[in-house]
C-alpha cells in the first residue's frame, strides 16, 4: 500500500477519519505555541512501519496568520477544503462560492468569464478578492475581482470571511473577503482534466507539483472556451500560473506569477439596447513573500504589481461607433512584524499601494498620452494615479475560555492631503463548552469609490468625480457548534452605511451617487453533517448540508431605481447532498432557491422604451456525478437541471439547462 505523507494538522475535528486503512508516514510535525498561532517544530522522520499506536486528544488550533483570514472561532470565516470534494473542479470559482450562504453570485458571463462577488448584502465593489493573502482587487470595477490566472482544481483551500476586515486587509475588505489559497507539494505530482459539453464547450487544465532542491513549485496552465447558449454569448478564456515557494531554517519564501486572458461576446452585459456588446480582457499579476521563521520573531515583507487591460466594445462588428481602452496598474509594499509572548500574539505592518489608469474614457486628460498597444494608432488620453499608506496593528490573546483580537488601520491618501482615517476593530469569543462557542465582532470600513465610479461616460452612463467614499460601521454576532460529525451555525450583523455608492437611473442616464444612508441587515444559519465521521456504516453519505441566509437594506434616501446597491440577494436557501454508491460513484446534488430585492429595466426589444420589472425568485437544481478508477475519474456536470429561466442581473438572461462531461487524471 502506498503511505501518504502526513505534514500538517488539518484543524478539521474530523480529518484522522480520512487516514482510516491507510499507511500514514509522518514527515513534519506542528504543535500549537498558543491557540492563536502555530509555531513550527524541527521536523520528526518516522518509518513506514510504525512499532507503536497513540490515541491523540483533540485539539483546537488556529492556523498560521499567512493562511487564513481570520481564526473561525473570532468570526463568520468559511473554510473550504478543495483537496476533500470530489465535484468541484469543472465549476468556476463563482459557481463554487454560490453555493455557501451569505455569498451573492451575479453572473453575466458564464463558466466564471464575468461574475461580482457581494457578501452579506453589499456590492461587487464591497468584496476584497485575495491570492494567497495578496490583494487582486482593480481599481476600475470590481467586475473584474475574478479576472484571475488560477483555477479551482489548482487550488489547496478557500476561505470566506464574512464581514469587514479593515484592520487587517485594508479599505476594500468593506463587507468581506475571499481568500484563494495554493499551496505547493513536496511531492512530484500531475493533475489534469479535459471536459467537453453542448454548446461546443471546452475545458481543459493541468497542474504540476514539482519540488526541484528546496523549493517547490507550482506550474499550471488552463483554458476554456464555447460557442455561447445564445447570440453573442462564445468566450474564450486561457490561463497561467506559477507559484514557487521555497524555505530554510532562516527564511521561507513565496514567489507568484500569473498571467490570464478572456475574449468574450457581452450580449446586454452593461445594457440590453446594445445586444452585440464585446469586450476582451487580460491581466498579469507577480507576487513576492518573505518571512522571517524565529518562533517567537518574526519579520516579512510583501512586494506585488498586477496589471488589467480592458477593451471593450459596444458594437462587435463595428469599433469606431464606440470603444474603450483601459489599463490599470497596481502596485504594492509592506512590511511588518508579527511577535509572540506570553501575553498573546500581535503583528504590526505597513502598506504603501499605488493605483494608476491609463484610458481613452476614464481619468483626467494628460498631457502624454500613452500609445495604446495594438489599438491601431489610438491613444491613452486620460491617466489618473493615487497613492495610498496604511499604517496597521492587531493583537490576540487567549484567557481561558476567552478569546480576543484588537486593532485598527490608520490610512492616509498620500497627494491629496487627506485626515487620515481610523479604522477600528475588535472580536471576541467565548468557549461556552468544549465545541460550542459564542462570537460577537465590531468594525469599522471605507472604500474609495473606483474610477468607473468616478469617470465613466458612456451612451447610458454618467460617473461623478465628485463621490466621496463610503463609510460602515458592523456588528455581527453568532454561535458556532463544531463536533466531529456535526457543525452548526447562527450568525446575525447589523451594518451602517454612510455615503454608499450606487449607480442610480436618472433622466434616463445610469448616473453614480452618494446615498446618504443605507443600513443593512440580516443573518445566516447553517447545518453541515458528515455520517462518515459518526460511524463507519454510514460512508454512503459523504456529506449534507443546509443552509439559508437573509439580507435586507433600509435607506435613508429618496426611492429610486438602483443598478446594484439596493438590488441585494434577500433569500437564499442551499440544500447540498453528496453520497457515495458502490463500484466508486459518486454523486452529488445541490439545490438553490434565491430571492431578489430590487428592480431592473426590462427591454422587451433593444428599441422598445424599457419599464421598471422586479426580480422574480427561482430555484435551481445541479447535479455532479463520476466514478473513480484508480488514477482515473470520468465525470459529468448538469447545471440548471429543471432548465428555469431567471435572471440574475439586469436583462441578461442565464442560461438553460447546460450538461458537460469530462476526465480527470492524477
């Protein structure tokens, strides 16, 4: 039997299940310095034939601050382990986050072409995206969050924190943040995966775990690509990726480079009254970590620069009615310690983040403009640049019972002379028995409007250079259940807006605005049973799950018709079931139904004067299936089984019901 190398503690009550009938070699092994962050051991080789068998106690860990947002017991963070589903990588990464409570999925292009990510009621521009704790938000439009160079099935982790993070990610982290982890293998392994399905789609993706010395290394390459569901709806969509990491007793290191690009038809995306919109995109991202490994001392360092290049058209066929070039540059430091001690753990950083656009739309007009690459002699005629200092420090402490996590940010705009602000934070818990817990948190968060907000102009919008940021002070409090076959939970918050940007229908223009207030409100719960972990008769099911959540806005201002703040996802309940069948098949169905608040514009033609329609609620029935054959998986996905038509935002219709099967090979 071939062992499995053992490395980390998983921080699951659950996980010494899955090494059941199975060699296991342990090859490194971590113990906790305190419950709020784990120190590393010199590394402990074992046999492959273990002379003696311990029974180990369970204990509660919280992981390393580099690889995860936010402890779980501090907050609302879900963590899900790509490595433990077997149905997940055929699916976007919006598709994946649509299926947790609290998560707002608006898609227009599909297969993860184009989709915002809102959390607990707020926009797309509200939601910090993060590549192994590295911000990959664009300064342009938070449509663009998910223009990024990897893939699930490239993937180790993700985690979702739900609620502002401020203190510790800074301003774009508003109503939550989405982390996507990779994390390199010390052993020589190939996953590859190719898919075909109707509408001539296609997918194909490989990854390569390759340790060379002493690093290790990720090197991955994917693409996709359709002839649409329906007019003017194909795409196209390539990507690469490397990650190096690499360590000794003095040093660890990580070293990011990606690279993605979509091409894309974008029927009604920003209007119905142009059905042959097209736009194409492409960005690149390179990324360094450094960290000290002194236990108790620890220094690091961040260095980072993607840039996102938008060109977008109104008429396919056509580009000299209407086009427009854009490219953003973002770049980024930071430096900072993190020291441990008997009074808890605490990390001071500073940030420094510059963001700059060159466009033919957006900025102020230049003096040099910028050749436009492959624009056929166009320029860059506007340019736009900010600067950005953040001064951050958090502590957490564990008293008994007790837990606590403390801080604020301190952020200035460098040029524009700016008070700076103060950013707040603190979140508390409390072990009201050994796997039932109390949390309750408060933070304040800003975000700085982004330049479509501030400049864009276009046959049917406005953008207002005079926006202010918007403001939010939250509160959120819950119970968490955690036993090894069980989790539940119980969440509500409470968030006040100040200044909320919103994109507001006005004589006859989409125009950007401040609303004066705008309070929101809800909460979640959810139950996640694993019969596995209960006893071994009950391996048919691997895992069900339930949940709902609700969100509901109140605001101060005059009623209107509003493009994305006020049209949050009220309801959405999730009912998710996987089993396992004889001969290694597997299945595994989820079920949706969601509500809409909110209106939109409905065109019965591109010509036909639109009227104000509310969105109707829907559900939706997926369903994944394969069987596994030693290194071999043959599976299939079907979306939309029931073939509902809904719509997700605006007048873009979703597609029907959509079947793909394909291989995978590890």
């Amino acid at each position: 039997m071939e062992p499995i190398v053992f490395k980390h503690w998983s921080n699951k009550g659950y996980a010494a299940f899955s090494t059941l009938h199975k060699v296991i070699r342990i090859a490194t092994l971590s113990l906790a310095y305190n419950l709020l962050q784990i120190q590393p051991v010199l590394a402990q080789s074992d046999t492959l034939s273990p002379k003696m068998f311990f029974d180990l106690e369970e204990v509660e860990m919280i992981g390393e601050q580099e690889s995860t947002l936010y402890s779980p017991l501090l907050r609302q963070l879900q963590l899900i382990q790509l490595d433990q589903l077997t149905a997940v990588s055929s699916r976007s990464v919006a598709a994946l986050l649509d299926y947790y409570p609290g998560i707002d999925i608006r898609t227009r292009g599909v297969h993860g072409i184009q989709s915002d990510v809102s959390i607990q009621g707020g926009s797309f521009d509200q939601s910090l995206i993060l590549i192994n704790g590295i911000d990959m938000s664009d300064p342009q439009t938070g449509h663009f969050s998910l223009d990024l160079p990897i893939q699930i099935s490239q993937m180790h982790q993700v985690e979702i924190l739900k609620g502002p993070a401020s203190k510790k990610y800074g301003l774009n982290a508003y109503a939550g943040a989405v982390n996507m982890i990779t994390r390199p293998s010390d052993s020589l392994s190939l996953k590859a995966e190719a898919s075909y399905g109707q509408f001539n789609t296609r997918n194909a993706a490989t990854t390569l775990h390759l340790p060379v010395g002493n690093s290790k290394n990720i090197v991955a390459a994917s693409y996709a690509g359709s002839d649409g569901y329906r007019a003017n709806t194909d795409y196209q969509h390539a990507g690469l990726f490397l990650h190096s990491a690499m360590e000794n007793d003095l040093l660890k290191s990580d070293l990011m480079v990606g690279w993605n690009r979509k091409a894309f038809g974008a029927n009604a995306f920003y209007t119905p009254r142009f059905p042959e919109q097209y736009e194409e995109t492409g960005s690149w991202m390179t990324a360094l970590k450094v960290e000290t490994r002194k236990p108790s001392f620890r220094i690091f360092g961040e260095a980072y620069w993607r840039r996102h290049l938008d060109h977008f058209l109104l008429f396919r066929n056509d580009p000299k009615v209407y086009e427009n070039y854009h490219r953003t540059d973002v770049t980024g430091l930071a430096s900072g310690m993190k020291v441990s001690s008997p009074l808890g753990f605490s990390t001071f950083k500073v940030s420094a983040r510059n963001e700059r656009i060159h466009s033919n739309n957006l900025g102020d007009p230049t003096d040099h403009p910028v050749k436009i690459r492959g624009g056929e002699g166009l320029l860059y005629s506007k340019f736009k640049s900010r600067s950005q200092l953040s001064l951050s420090a958090d502590h957490h402490v564990q008293m008994n019972r007790f837990y606590l996590s403390t801080g604020l940010l301190l952020h200035t705009m460098i040029a524009d002379r700016t008070v700076p602000g103060i950013y707040p934070g603190i979140d508390l818990s409390y072990l009201l028995h050994d796997k039932l817990s109390l949390f309750a948190s408060f933070n304040r968060s800003m975000r700085l409007p982004t330049y479509t907000d501030l400049y864009y102009e276009g046959p049917q919008n406005r953008g207002n250079p005079h926006l202010l940021p918007e403001k939010a002070l939250t509160l959120e409090t819950g119970l968490k259940y955690d036993a090894k076959w069980l989790r539940a939970d119980l969440a509500l918050f409470y968030r006040k807006g100040v200044e909320t940007i919103d994109w507001i229908w006005t004589d006859s223009l989409w125009q950007t605005s401040n609303i004066t207030e705008l309070d929101t409100y809800g909460g979640e719960t959810s139950l996640y049973l694993l019969p596995s972990a209960l006893a071994r008769g009950f391996n048919a099911i691997n895992h069900l799950r339930i949940s709902y959540s609700y969100a509901e806005l109140s605001k101060s201002s005059d009623t209107h018709i509003s493009n994305y703040a006020l049209d949050n996802l009220r309801h959405k309940f999730i009912f998710d079931l996987a089993i396992q069948l004889p001969l290694k098949i597997y299945v595994d169905g989820k079920v949706t139904w969601q509500e809409r608040n909110g209106s939109y514009l409905h065109y019965t033609s591109p010509q036909a004067t639109p009227y104000e329609t509310p969105y109707d609620p829907f559900w939706l029935i997926d369903l994944q299936a394969g069987i596994k054959l030693n290194r071999i998986t043959l599976f299939m996905d079907l979306t939309n089984l029931l073939n509902t038509t809904y719509r997700e935002i605006g007048s873009v219709v979703m597609p029907g019901r959509w079947f793909i099967a394909g291989i995978k090979f590890r």
